[in-house]
C-alpha cells in the first residue's frame, strides 16, 4: 500500500510565494533591508491582486492576453508601486 504524506500534497508554491520566499532571503543576506522588505512584500501583493483580477476578467470575457501584454501589465504594474511606495 502507498501512502502520500500530507507534505507531499500540494508542495507547488504559487508565483507570489515564490517571490515572498526570494525576497526573505535578500533581507537575510542583507542585500535588502529589513526596512524595505515591508514596504516591497505589500508591493508584490498589490501586483498579485492586480493579476488575479486580470486573469479573471480576461477569462469571463474569453480572451486571453500576450506575453507583451501580459510583460507590459507587470511592468506598468511595478512602476505604479515604485512612485506610490518610493
């Protein structure tokens, strides 16, 4: 009989995760400071949200964008939080 542990399932972290994760461990290199790291984590959920909220209303409508759309949302995205936060 095969058994699949809990820690197992579901092992795959999402993108914003994934970038939290990368982002904890600048701060603990130092490369970033504790200081920043607040203000850069609440920056990456405002992008998430902003995403989520596309994909969603990209698919009710049955479209699907580009990778240059989807490249020029991010982009316009982080420049939005870096004139808003910094």
């Amino acid at each position: 009989m095969t058994s699949i542990s809990a820690a197992s399932i579901n092992t795959r972290q999402s993108p914003l995760q994934m970038l939290r994760n990368e982002l904890l461990s600048e701060v603990k290199s130092g490369a970033i400071s504790s200081s920043d790291q607040d203000a850069l984590s609440a920056a990456l959920t405002d992008i998430d949200s902003a995403m989520q909220a596309s994909r969603a209303s990209a698919q009710a409508s049955g479209t699907r964008p580009s990778p240059d759309e989807l490249k020029s949302k991010i982009d316009d995205l982080i420049a939005g939080q870096v004139t808003r936060r910094f």
